[in-house]
C-alpha cells in the first residue's frame, strides 16, 4: 500500500492506492465506510481537480451503504452522486437516491449485429445514416410516431419490452439479449404524474439530444474470439449501437422525487453531507414509492431502445433491399446504465438483497451468474461501453473480480473532461464536422452546436479508460468498433 504524493494530496485528498488499478479514500467524518476509485493516476488526478472525489465521500456519509462508496475509471462531477459512481445498500437500514440513478432513468446501449462486412457495404453507409436520420427523430423534445394512448403508455411502463414484441415492434427473440429480460418488476404507473406523461407519451423511439447517439460501426479489432463468438461478432463486421433513455418522461420522474425525497429524508433523521443526496429509507412510503415509478421508467427506456431498433431494422431492409432476418439483424444485448436494483450480493454478514444504484456504471455479471441469458451464461454478461462520434466503442464482458470488488459493476462511457459550454466554446461545430467527414465518418445531426458539446476532445480516452477496467479485472475487452457514420440530435 502506498500513499500519493504530498502535491497530489493537496489536490484530491488523503488518498491511498490499494491495489495497482484502485484507489481508496479512508474513512474520515461522517463516512461510514471507504470510498474506492477505480482509476489511474491520471484520470483520478482529474476527478480531484473536479470535486469528484468529494461526491464519492459524500455518497459514503448515507445510512445503510454496504462496503464503500464506488466509483469507476469514467467518474466526473454529477448531481448529488459522482457519474461512474456505485453504491449499494442495505433493505433494512439503507436509502433509495434519485441522485443515484440521475435524471436520465435508464439510459443505455443496445448493440445491433449483421452478417455483413462493411467493407462490402461502404459505399451505402452515406444512405443507410441518412435513412436512420429520416426514421428516428432525434433532438430535444423531439416526438415519434408512435404514439401513446393513457392505457397503452401504462402497459409499456408496467411490461416493457415483450409489450411493444407482442405489438409489432420487434422480434420473440429480442427479450433474450435484455438486461432483465426488457421489463423491470415492481413498476406502478398510477404514481406517475400527468407532467410526466404528456412529457413520455409521444418519444418511444425517438433519440433526444447530448450524449445520446445512433451510430454506424465497424467491429475493429476482437480480443476474445471465444466470447465474440458466442456474442456473434467477428472482424470487419457492420454493427449498429443505439444509445438513449427515458427521454421527457424519466427527467420529469427524476426532478419530482429530487423535490420529494429532501423532506423525506429530513423527517428519516437522515444527515446530508449535501442536499443532492436527497434520500429516502429503501422501505419507507417514499422509497417504495420513488422505485415504483422509476421502473416505469426503466421500461420506457428499454421499450425506446426497442423501437429504435425496429426502425432500424426498417432503415436497413430498404437500404440494403433484403429483409431483417436474412440481413441477420439481430441483437447482441441492450444495457442500463442509470438504474438502481434489487440485487443479492456476497456481504460481510453472508448473501443479502441489496439496492444497487449505478449512475453511469453498467452491470457486468461473469458467467455462470443466472441473470445472464442462457445463450450467453458461458461466457458472461455482454457490457456495452459506448465512444461518441470520432472515437471507439467497446464490446465487453462481465468478470468474477466484479462481484467481490464491484457489486457486479463496471464503466459506461468514456466519461467527460471538458462541460457542454467550455465544448462550445472552444470547438466549432461545422469545423468537427468537417474534420469527421473528413475521416471517413458520415454526419447526421440537427444542429451542429450540439456536435461541438459532444466532441471526441470533450471525453476521456476510452481506449485507457475500458484498460483501467480490463486490468482491474471488473470487465474483460471483447471488440473494440469504429464508428462509420453518426445520427445526432
């Protein structure tokens, strides 16, 4: 064990590096357990310049927390709790945060697969990303065409994914490469506002803006051929990645609890390091009420995911003239990576159920673990870690050390380093979008402001990021893939 140098201490703290890949922040004050980030110097010197840090400890101060306060190699400042950040806690003393899934409920990822080469392709790349950009509406407060009627609307929310199959949207088969099987249980539509409604009813299948993404790729490089395999990607191969959330409805869900969830947690007797950290008991009136509502939002979210990739699949048959099925469009896994969940972990005191919250964090169970679809229960979970535009992104694969280390967690992003105005400020838009075009990627977005917040200089390495990841034994590098062509909001 080694301590970090007095400079880098006056910087981001007493830190001690536990482990070549993780660092911990002893318990000081009012935590109640260590915080651990998983990093390298250099990206854990940022999130101490950044405050980042401080989140982590602060996330140890709240009741019930089982092990230490999380965080991953992508972490940088966020509302309440650090993005990247995990925690989990006990049903029977413990909390439930909105600041711990964040306003985006259940943003996530979905990779999409071909039997195609891009290579024999390339050409219709150009026309396939301006299809997906005619098909899928993307921008904020951008609506779709399905819309949905009060009682259609509850049952997306309370049935997910298999709702939106049994409607047309989608294959039998898509329920199997679903975190959860496309629906989270427990969700209760009569708690959610009217607000919240109107905001959701006419997004299913829409992208929104910022961060959220639908894009073209390449599979680049594979580093496991036994689990690409069984995830049914190889070299060369065209992949689709769709990367949005809950749209309206989750942020509307999300604002109303943060409101709700400060006097709850006052009533509790609970003291808040920050009001962020709004918070209720897991069992009380209003956590039960908070997590009933944000698994409608969650299944929303997947249920977006769901019909983008029907639209997909429509873009792509008439590009390509031949049917989704002998194009073998089908889908390698869809992720979470703002959630909290009801899970059973190894503790201290033996197996218990935990609520686990990961704010930019995603699952990444390893093999043999039942929640992983049978097809892939070999191998381990499929953790996809999306780039953004001009840098990669990442097929990975759940690993043994995240279950004692992580709570079955790893990475979600690349994380960023530079906020959406100082993006703005230093970047031009039209110019980032001549310099992508310029290599080889095809740009479709609906203002090109909104590219310049999202520029790859604006984000972390994800090559040393997914690294700290891999090294640390929380998830294992699958494919890396490159992205051909690029739908923005």
């Amino acid at each position: 064990m080694s301590d970090m140098k007095r400079e880098d201490m006056q910087q981001i703290g007493p830190l001690q590096k536990i482990s070549p890949w993780c660092w911990e922040i002893p318990r000081r004050g009012d935590m109640r357990v260590p915080g651990r980030i998983f990093s390298d110097r250099e990206f854990i010197t940022r999130a101490g310049q950044e405050n980042a840090l401080e989140q982590v400890a602060n996330v140890a101060c709240l009741p019930g927390i089982e092990m230490a306060s999380l965080a991953m190699p992508d972490i940088h400042w966020g509302y309440g709790f650090a993005i990247g950040g995990v925690a989990a806690f006990r049903m029977e003393d413990g909390i439930i945060s909105p600041g711990g899934v964040g306003y985006d409920i259940a943003c996530g990822v979905r990779l999409i697969r071909s039997n195609m080469l891009a290579s024999e392709v390339e050409k219709a790349i150009p026309d396939l990303v301006h299809e997906l950009s005619r098909n899928v509406p993307a921008g904020v407060g951008r609506h779709g065409d399905v819309r949905l009627g009060r009682r259609e609307l509850d049952d997306l929310m309370t049935r997910g994914v298999p709702w939106l199959i049994s409607q047309g949207y989608g294959w039998p088969d898509d329920v199997d490469a679903i975190e959860d099987g496309g629906v989270l249980a427990g969700a209760n539509p009569e708690l959610v506002s009217p607000r919240a409604r109107d905001r959701g009813s006419a997004q299913s299948g829409t992208l929104g803006a910022g961060n959220h993404f639908l894009e073209v790729q390449r599979v680049e490089q594979v580093f496991d051929e036994t689990a690409a395999r069984a995830f049914g990607i190889f070299p060369g191969q065209l992949c689709i990645m769709v990367h949005t959330g809950s749209r309206g409805l989750g942020h509307q869900i999300c604002t109303e609890y943060v409101k709700t969830m400060g006097s709850a947690a006052a009533r509790a007797g609970i003291n808040l390091p920050d009001r962020q950290l709004a918070c209720a008991p897991i069992n009380s009136p209003e956590g039960k009420d908070y997590y009933a509502t944000m698994a409608c939002a969650v299944n929303f979210a997947g249920g977006n995911r769901q019909v983008m990739t029907h639209l997909v699949r429509q873009s792509c048959e008439y590009i390509f003239k031949s049917s989704a099925e002998n194009l073998g469009l089908d889908l390698v896994y869809d992720v979470a990576h703002n959630v909290a969940k009801f899970e059973e972990h190894e503790t201290a005191a033996g197996r218990k159920i935990l609520c686990v919250h990961r704010k930019g964090a995603t699952r990444s169970f390893p093999a043999g673990h039942p929640d992983i679809p049978e097809k892939y229960r070999a191998v381990g979970q499929p953790v996809i870690v999306p780039g953004d535009m001009g840098t990669a992104s990442y097929l990975l694969m759940g690993a043994e050390a995240a279950m004692t280390e992580s709570f079955g967690s790893t990475c979600h992003g690349a994380g960023r380093v530079m906020g959406r105005r100082a993006a703005k400020r230093a970047i031009q838009g039209h110019e980032l979008k001549a310099r992508l075009e310029a290599q080889g990627i095809t740009i479709r977005a609906g203002r090109t402001s909104t590219l310049a917040e999202e520029a790859p200089e604006a984000y972390k390495d994800i090559d040393k990021v997914v690294e700290v990841c891999h090294q640390a034994g929380l998830s294992k590098k699958v494919a890396r893939l490159r992205p051909l062509g690029v739908v923005k909001g």
